[in-house]
C-alpha cells in the first residue's frame, strides 16, 4: 500500500509539475517594427534612443525591419507590402508617400507616421483628435511654418525679392505647402518662382530654370528626391550666391544656409511613445495626432561669409544651433 501511494504521488506531483515547466520554456515574443522611410539619417538615432528609453534595444527584445527607397518615391509601395508580407507587428513611416503606400498596404496592421504633413487634409486620417482606422503619429507642419522661413530669409538677406522653389507639383502635399508659401509672400513682399523638380534627372534643368528666374534666393521642399540630393541643391545655392532656406538641418549640414522647422531629432524620440502604448495593446484610432511642440532654427556660418551675409546678433541669439 505505502508502495502505491508512493506511485500515485510520484505520477500526480509529475503531471502537476509538467505545464509550469514547460510555461516558463516558452519563448517570449520579440515585437517587430516595420519602418518605411527615405533614407537612414540622424534623426533615426532619436527613434532608437526613445526605444532604449522605453526598454526597447533592436535585436534584443524587439526587431526592426529596415527599408529605405532612397529618394524614390515609386517605390513606397513595393516596400510597404514587403513588410506586410512578413507579417510586422506595426509599421513606422517618416513621410507621407510612405504613410499613404503603408495606408494601401494595409488596414489592420497599426501604422506610426513620424512626419506627414497635413494627414488629415491628405485623408489618412478621419481627424486630428479621433484618427480612426489605423493610423496615428505625428505631424511636422503647421501653417505658419513656410511664412517663417520667409521671414528669416528676409532678415538675413533683405534685399531678397525673389525665391525659388524647387518643389514636386505633381505631389497633393506639397501642393498644399505651396500655396501656403505663395499666401506668406504676399506678407513678406516676396515673389516665388515654382521650380518643378520630380526625380534626379530634373536638376539640371531646374538649377538653369533658377539661373534664368533670375531669382535672389532659393527654397527646397523636404521631399524624397530633395532629401536625396540635398549636397547637390546646397552647392548649388552656394556656388550661384543664393541665400538658402530649408525644412530641417541635414540641408544646413549639406551647406545651405538655414533651416526652420519642427526638430525631427525630437519628433522621432517621442514617436517611441506611441509605438510602445501600440505594442501594450492600444488602438492607434484612439490614439490623436501630435503636433510639433520642439521648432529647429540652424544657421551655418561659413555659409553665410561665404555669401557675403552678416548675421544681424538678434538671430544669433534666436537659433538653436550655429554650424562655423
């Protein structure tokens, strides 16, 4: 008898031990993030540092899957079915092409914009507050943004009349920021000369569409194919002694001349959030577009001497960082 109580013991203390040890062997799920942007860049480092904040470290409990198009923007949405293909627990996009190709792609896999413009006017978004669907993030424009960088153009070279924009017509956003630039030169007594320019091949033609504009400034859109080439835009500017204006500092880096915008480097740190409230279960529906709340003024210095330009003190003062 003690023999067979010994038995059933030993069996039943084996069946109760089994499913805890085989639960604590379960292996746990590492996340995977889909991101669809233009190129690698400094701002990215902001991404990961907010993932690290977060406890998240790519290729230890959470996988990236990387895809760049390279200031081509046609292939956004090769791309973005790629990363549905392997089946990405949610996806980040850095523009709105790549929101709009992740858009198509997709209706149930949650998707982070870092930068789109304007994303409910571009119908990704039923509105700011309530997005709806599954898409939310962050927007890097505001309506006053393009009259701002008028505004500096003129105070650091005032007898600027006349700016060139090279900018993509065929583009719906960029169809919006233009005509929100055209409203702002009026303000600043200003022309704007429309330099269409789509893909790499357009530049030479567009720089002697500038020469010919006879125009005093110049002013690229934050485009795939301007991001792209933005060395080739800024040396431009420079060798043709145009004072320059930009969305974001990688072009001041380039050699232009300034740049004013919403700080990517800090958009992109705090879209982390986002994405980890997502990964713990929350809908991106419920979850408003953000606005920028951290604008970037950068100068390069040796630009501005190069062009002949002295920086008044008072703007000194008021940018965020000098390139010498």
């Amino acid at each position: 008898m003690a023999d067979r109580r010994a038995f059933i013991g030993s069996v039943a203390g084996g069946l109760f031990a089994w499913p805890f040890t085989t639960f604590a062997q379960q292996p746990t799920k590492v996340p995977r993030i889909g991101s669809l942007a233009n190129t690698e860049g400094p701002a990215w480092e902001g991404f990961r540092r907010g993932l690290r904040e977060l406890g998240y470290v790519d290729g230890r409990n959470v996988t990236v899957e990387w895809r760049w198009a390279e200031g081509k923007a046609d292939r956004y949405p090769a791309l973005a079915n790629e990363l549905v293909q392997l089946n990405v627990d949610l996806i980040v996009t850095s523009s709105t092409s790549a929101t709009l190709a992740a858009k198509q792609a997709t209706s149930s896999i949650p998707i982070v914009m870092l930068n789109s413009a304007y994303p409910d006017k571009m119908g990704l978004v039923e509105s700011l507050a309530r997005p709806g669907g599954n898409i939310t993030g962050f927007s890097n424009a505001t309506p006053e943004l393009m009259g701002k960088r008028l505004q500096l153009l003129k105070e650091i070279a005032s007898t600027t009349s006349r700016v060139a924009v090279l900018w993509d017509p065929a583009s719906p956003i960029e169809q919006i920021g233009f005509r929100e630039m055209l409203a702002s030169a009026t303000v600043f007594g200003v022309e704007i000369r429309s330099i269409g320019v789509r893909t790499p091949d357009d530049y030479p033609a567009a720089f002697a569409a500038v020469t010919a504009s006879r125009s005093d400034a110049l002013h690229a859109n934050g485009n795939p194919v301007n991001f792209k080439n933005m060395h080739l835009i800024a040396d431009f500017a420079l060798r043709n002694r145009l004072p320059s204006s930009y969305i974001e500092r990688s072009f001041v880096d380039a050699g232009g001349l300034l740049s004013y915008g919403s700080s990517f480097m800090d958009t992109y740190r705090r879209a982390a959030t986002y994405v980890d409230r997502i990964l713990k279960g929350a809908k991106p529906a419920d979850l408003p577009i953000q606005l920028p709340t951290k604008f970037e003024f950068v100068i390069n210095l040796k630009t501005a001497k190069a062009l002949g330009l002295t920086i008044p003190q008072s703007l000194l003062l008021r940018a965020d960082e000098i390139i010498q």
